[in-house]
C-alpha cells in the first residue's frame, strides 16, 4: 500500500496547499476570470482613482487598453500636485522636468525623459512610440520633437505646496528620500513630521489595462524625486524597468525609488515570474525580495512597490514598506487596495 499511502499524503498536503494559497490574501489581490467583455484597470496610489474614471470611460466604451491608459493618467498629469505634472516638486535648480513612458500589446512601446514645459509627457511618449524609429527621446530633443507635433510649449508655474516644499528645502538643500510621504501628508500636511518637506517626493502615477477584446496595456507618468540633480533619470521611462507588458503572460509598473528598480529591471523581472507560473502577487513579492537582498539593512530607508495584471484578468502588488495603495475599477467594483508589504 505504499503507492496509496503516497498519494494520500500529496494529495492532503496539495489540498493544504490550495487552502493556503486561495487564503494568501484576500483583501489586497483580485481575481477576475477574464471573459471578453471583462475589461480592468488597476493605477498606482490614491491618485488612481480618478485616474481610472477616465480610463474606465474607454474600457467600457469597448476602446483599446493603450488609449484608457493614456488618457487615464493624463489626468493626474493635468491636476495641480506635487508628485506629477508641471505643478510638481522642482529638481535642486527649481527647475520642473518629466518621465514618461507607455507599452501596447504589440511590445510598441516609447518613452520621454527630462522633458521641460509640456504638459502631457506620456502622450508625447505615444507620438515617439507611433511617428519614429525610436523607443526613447530626452532633453531639448524630446521638447522639439514635442513641439513639432503640436504640444504647447507651457509656463512653468509650481502648485503652491510645490513651491512651499522647495522654499523650505532650499534652507538646508539636504536630499533625503521619505518613506511613504504620500501618505504622510494625509495627516500632517506639506511638512512631514520629521521636517522633511515635498509631497509626493517619489511618487509615479502607473496605469496597467486590460480591454474588452483581453489585450493589455501600460503607462507611467512623473516628475522623479523632488529636488533631484539636474539630470536624474529615474525607472519611470525605462522599458523593462519602470513599466513592461507582454500580452501573453501580463503587464507591471512600478513606484517607489527608481534607483533601485533600475537595478533589478523590475517591471520585466515580475512579468517573468508570472510567466513561470507566479500569481501577479507572488510575482511582485518575489521582486521585491531581490531589491531588500540587494540593499540589506539600507532596505529599510527606501520604498519600492510593483503592482501586476496577467492576461487571466488577476490582479497582485507588493511594497517594501507598508501604506501603499493601488486603485482598481471593474465592472463590479471600484476601489482602493492597501498592499502587502515585506515589513
């Protein structure tokens, strides 16, 4: 009986193991069979939510994932704040600067980075994607390329907390990343509780979409860290790093500090592992696993969080630290989800 006593225990330590995996966390991943029809978007952050309105719009108008994530964080791009946008926090030169970047189902994809005074970066990042050669153009290049499309060029005009935060980082000029300060200035407003000034200081407004037809898309907007060296360049613009889709397996993006997603290629790394059979969560737990292994003790310091959809319509995110959220809208919910995190 040996061979039926084995097959017992697998098969009771198999059943354990879906128990387990079904309970893995059902508060923070959805699960949506995809059914044609059955369109999802998910974005980054509480700013999300209204970003997926606009989004929404497209996706049950039977329009294409790669313009519901367009014109869905066009809005947070439009919206005076600090985090994206020409409102936003400036680099240490007072000078505002944008990353932008956007995929289709078809691995088009195209992307501007440092790009000045327009004021919707990722729709210059689809005409680069559609009308050249290119993947990815930067500086007085992607501006030019902006204006001979027909972007205005705009005046660069701070949000008044954008301008407060640069007044009082101007008097010590010390950058220092703050964890979650998205967050934080729900309760405490533009001056965090360690004075520490700058909303939104790494913050990215990223939009995954699945439409009704199942095809996938991404887009990723910001304006990078507040108070930056002239010339950082961060993950957000960066296929592969800030945002990647493969519409056989899903599509990531990312937020947080794009140092350190550059260094794992995060976006691709967890449409990997869901290629290889990892749920969207699992896959962006497993990459943010690599990311505190690299980093040790200085993990703690820094925030990086990936959120996924795969081409089943699931949905996963996962954070280093805690308090960060991703919107979903579907056809029976509208909601924001708080992740799990490593600590």
């Amino acid at each position: 009986m040996p061979g039926r006593r084995k097959f017992l225990q697998t098969s009771l330590f198999g059943g354990i193991a879906v128990l387990l995996r079904k309970n893995i966390s059902p508060l923070t991943e959805v699960e949506q069979p995809f059914t044609k029809g059955n369109p999802i978007v998910i974005s980054t952050w509480n700013t999300g939510l209204e970003a997926n309105k606009a989004a929404w719009k497209i996706l049950v108008a039977n329009g294409r994932a790669l313009d519901a994530v367009e014109e869905g964080v066009k809005v947070t791009e439009t919206s005076l704040n600090c985090c994206v946008g020409l409102g936003a926090n400036p680099d240490r030169d007072g000078f505002v600067t944008l990353d932008a970047s956007i995929m289709d189902e078809s691995f088009n994809c195209g992307s501007v980075a440092f790009l000045e005074r327009i004021m919707h970066p990722i729709s210059v990042a689809r005409r680069v994607m559609e009308k050249t050669p290119h993947v990815m153009l930067v500086g007085s290049g992607a501006q030019q390329f902006a204006i001979a499309e027909g972007f205005p060029i705009e005046e660069q005009k701070l949000s008044p907390d954008a301008h407060k935060n640069y007044e009082q980082w101007l008097k010590t000029s010390e950058y220092k990343p703050v964890i979650n300060i998205e967050n934080l200035q729900k309760t405490h407003g533009p001056s965090t509780p360690t004075g520490q000034s700058g909303e939104f200081n790494h913050d990215t407004i990223g939009m995954l979409a699945m439409d009704a037809n199942g095809n996938l898309s991404g887009s990723c907007t910001t304006s990078g860290m507040g108070f930056k060296m002239r010339g950082r360049v961060g993950d957000s613009p960066i296929i592969g790093a800030g945002l990647f889709v493969d519409n056989s397996v899903g599509a990531c993006v990312a937020t947080g500090q794009g140092e350190d997603i550059i260094r794992i290629s995060g976006s691709h790394t967890v449409v990997e592992l869901m290629r290889h059979g990892l749920s969207p969560q699992e896959a962006c737990k497993k990459a943010i696993e690599r990311i505190v292994k690299i980093k040790k003790a200085k993990a703690k310091e820094i925030q990086v969080a990936f959120i996924a959809l795969n081409n089943k319509g699931q949905v996963g995110a996962f954070a280093i630290h805690k308090e960060f959220d991703y919107a979903v809208h579907t056809n029976t919910e509208e909601k924001l989800i708080k992740s799990p995190s490593w600590f």
